[in-house]
C-alpha cells in the first residue's frame, strides 16, 4: 500500500488521505468502517439542535467523500480501502437527517446502518463495484436510506 508516509507525496493528497480516513479512524484494528460510524454519529449529535446545520453538514462530508476517496484508493493501491472510512461518516450523518435524536434513534440509527453497511443488501453490493469515489460512497448512501425507512417505521415503537 502507498501510504502518504511512504514516500514523497503533494499536499493535496495528503490531505485527501486525511480526510478519506477521517482523521485516522480508518485505522482502528478490526473495526474501519464501525470507527468510521461512530464519527459520524458524534458529528450528528454535535450538530443536532439544527436540521438545517446537520443536512449542511452531510452535504459537505459527502463532497469530501467524493473528492477524497477515489483519491485515497490511488494511494492505497487497493479498491475501497479499509482505511478509507469517510463513506461511513457520511452515511451515518445521512441516517440522521430527519429523525428526532434521542438516544433510542440513535442506537437504532448506528446499528442498522452496520447491519445494512456491512450486509450490502441490493442494490449496494453492485453499487460498491463502481470505480472510483463513486463507488466507496454509494453503498453507504443505500444502507443510509434504507436504515432511514427502517428507524421511521419504528420510531413509533420507540419508548419516549
């Protein structure tokens, strides 16, 4: 693998390795793309008093993901690098978009989107064979849509 300590590389790229591996989360043994997550979830709940601030937000992470990993995979040498993690952050900020945060939605929120996440569930297993940033970041955004109509539906089973 090309790591941006390996050897001589631009700014820009390093930077994209950066922000593709949110600030180094992708590199948590075992558990990318769970640690990948769980900045989301917390970037979510920073920002949770504002909608509007939370869709801006997932807006601007899912521009970061495109930019960032197409680029950090041409670093990694490898398809859809472990490391590269931002996907995961932007997909669960977009599981978020919409939904009341309490804690409840919120556990339900990050466990469905791994289940989803990690499961692949079609379409996203086909869109995870796209090139490119493209193809990093579309399986989360189906796992995130399809978390979200999971949570709706059972928000009213929800204790308050």
């Amino acid at each position: 693998m090309t790591h941006p300590g390996s050897k001589k590389i631009d700014l820009v790229s390093r930077l994209a390795w950066l922000v593709a591996t949110a600030g180094g989360a992708g590199f948590v043994p075992r558990l990318p793309g769970t640690a990948g997550s769980v900045v989301g979830l917390i970037l979510g709940v920073l920002v949770h008093q504002s909608q509007m601030a939370l869709v801006v937000l997932t807006a601007g992470v899912i521009l970061l993901a495109l930019w960032s990993g197409g680029r950090a995979e041409r670093m990694a040498g490898k398809k859809d690098a472990p490391q590269i993690v931002i996907d995961e952050v932007a997909g669960m900020l977009l599981c978020l978009v919409g939904i009341t945060l309490t804690p409840a939605t919120l556990i339900l929120s990050f466990v469905l989107f791994r289940a989803m996440d990690i499961g692949k569930v079609f379409p996203a297993c086909r869109a995870q064979r796209l090139p490119g940033s493209l193809g990093i970041l579309l399986d989360d955004v189906i796992a995130a849509a399809y978390t979200q109509v999971l949570v709706r539906l059972m928000i009213p089973f929800l204790a308050p």
